[in-house]
C-alpha cells in the first residue's frame, strides 16, 4: 500500500491570512459570463447550420446562413450570457459571503 503521509502535508492550507477579496468577484463573473456566452453562441450556432442545411436538403433550396447567425445563435447566446450573468453574479457573491463567514469563525475559535 503506498504511502499518502507525505500527500497531506501537500494538500494542507498555508497558515498565511487569506481574506476573501471583494475585487476578485468583478473578475471571475465576467470571465465566467464571457466563456459562457461563447460556448452557447458555438454550440447554438453549430445546431442552428445543421438544422437548416437539413431543411435546405429536404425542401430542395440554398442554404441562407445569415438565418443562423442573426436569427438562432446570436439571440440564444445573449439570452445565455444574461442567465449565466446573473447565475454567476448570485453565487460568487454567496461564495464570498461564506468564506468571509468561515474566516470570522476560524479568528474567533
């Protein structure tokens, strides 16, 4: 069996005196909302061309893909951008919340 002892002493926190930052919120809710939204927008956009390539195949037409851009994927990625914004927005701030809470608990005890 091997020998995980040397593994804790790793994984254990630094002694140090992290506070929870407020300015690091900002940061992370739009870093979160930025990749968000662009993977919605891939993702709906990619669904979006083959869904009217194949309605372009069945009824015997040209493809227009501004459809796809404008009209499918560009609406769903806001419509994300904003759900994920307000998603992040509730729970970094409850994060912090928490840790600002648990680092008033570990000065008192």
């Amino acid at each position: 069996m091997p020998d995980f002892s040397t593994t804790k002493t790793l994984i254990t926190p630094t002694s140090g005196d992290h506070s929870p930052r407020w300015y690091g919120i900002p940061v992370r809710i739009f870093l979160l909302t930025f990749i968000g939204t662009l993977s919605a927008f891939a993702v709906s956009l990619f669904l979006a061309i083959l869904a009217i390539m194949l309605v372009a195949a069945l009824r015997g037409r040209r493809p227009d893909m501004t459809i796809a851009y404008l009209h499918i994927a560009l609406p769903l990625a806001l419509v994300a951008g904003g759900i994920i914004f307000l998603l992040a927005t509730a729970l970094e701030i409850r994060h912090y919340q928490q840790r600002k809470a648990l680092r008033a608990l570990e000065r008192m005890g």
